[in-house]
C-alpha cells in the first residue's frame, strides 16, 4: 500500500508543510514516486512511515537533525536484515546522543555521556502502533443520509494514494461520488442519490407509456 502526503501527515502526526520541508530537503523522501511538478502526487511505503515517526518521536526528544539523520541511515540499511522487522531494534538516546542496540550486537552511533537521562525508544513498538492506525485508518465507514425525506446508509472509503474519500450507496447500484473531506465526500453522494432517483423515475415513466 502507498500513502500520499495528507495521509502520510494524519498517520504520522506530523504537518503536511512539515512532510513536505522535509521531501525537499533530501531529509525523508518518498520512495514509492517523487513529486515531479505541479499536481503530481508524492506516494510514501510503510517504511517511509516508520521513518517518519522514528524522525518525530526523536525530534520530540531534542535530538538534532544531524544525529536522527544518521538513525534513518542506520534503519535504511538494516530493515531488510532484520528477520522480524525491527521488532528487536531499540533506540536509546539522552536527547543529545543516540545509542542504537539490536537483538544480537550494539552499535554505537555517538557515545552515550553518562549521568544523563536516557529514554529508550522501541521501534517495534512504533511499527505495531503504525500499522493499527493505518488499518483503522483504512476502515470503511458507515453513514446515513437523508434525501426526500428517506434515509439511505452510504460507505466511505478513504483514497490513501490520490487522497480524499470515493463514496458509495449500496441500496443504489453504481450511485457514488467522492469529495476531499467527508463532508464533502457526504454532500456529495447526496447530490448522486437525487440524480440517481429521478434517472429511475424517468425510466419508469418511459416504461410506463410504453
């Protein structure tokens, strides 16, 4: 699955202008497709995702651009080695220096200054965490609309590549729509319900003179 940058920023927490900064800065690039000029869409892998959030849960910490940079590196080339991805990869830093230790060795990336507090960052943890949100965030939801005086139960299914929401009414085959925000995405299915019953009551009215 590929996330464009909205869906990028609502999963990991971190503002579009943010994603976007960084995008541009050759700090976390998308590695699915590239932006490649105006209207073109940016498409992140989950293990972009997992960079990202390793990049904002260290940079709540304090730690310099500098250091986290060196991080992702590290993850970028050991991701594939790991037989469990990430699950036994561990990040320990002080908000100066970052220790990284693994299941079977410890590499040091700065040495830790001692007598300081350390927090320990579990990029296990952060992967699991993601995936749940990307899945709740992949969820189908359920609303009701009310057009002519009847209600008429509609899905919405969220775009994560090309962003936004399509929307559908299953009571109705074929009656769908889309819309950038689900109230959009809600008003619109509205304006698709209408036009969907008065084409079938204009093919009942011909069937009926003929």
């Amino acid at each position: 699955m590929n996330f464009n940058s909205k869906t990028v920023s609502k999963i990991t927490g971190l503002s579009f202008r943010q994603v976007d900064y960084w995008d541009r800065t050759h700090f976390i690039k998308p590695s699915v497709s590239e932006a490649s000029g105006y209207g073109s869409v940016r498409l992140y892998s989950f293990n972009d995702l997992i960079q990202l959030r390793v990049a904002r849960t260290l940079m709540d910490k304090g730690v310099s651009l500098q250091k986290i940079r060196k991080s992702l590196t590290y993850l970028k080339k050991h991701i594939p080695e790991i037989e469990k991805p990430l699950s036994e990869l561990k990040f320990l830093t002080d908000g100066e220096t970052i220790f990284i230790i693994t299941k079977n060795q410890k590499e040091i990336i700065d040495t830790l200054k001692s007598g300081q507090l350390v927090f320990s960052i579990a990029i296990g943890e952060i992967v699991e965490n993601l995936k749940g949100e990307v899945v709740a965030f992949q969820q189908n939801k359920k609303y009701s609309v009310t057009v002519k005086g009847k209600k008429y139960e509609v899905v919405l299914h969220p775009d994560t590549e090309d962003g936004g929401f399509w929307i559908d009414c299953p009571s109705l085959p074929g009656c769908a729509s889309q819309g950038e925000t689900i109230e959009e995405a809600l008003e619109m299915i509205k304006d698709s319900i209408e036009g969907h019953l008065e084409v079938a009551e204009k093919k009942k009215k011909v069937k009926k003179a003929s």
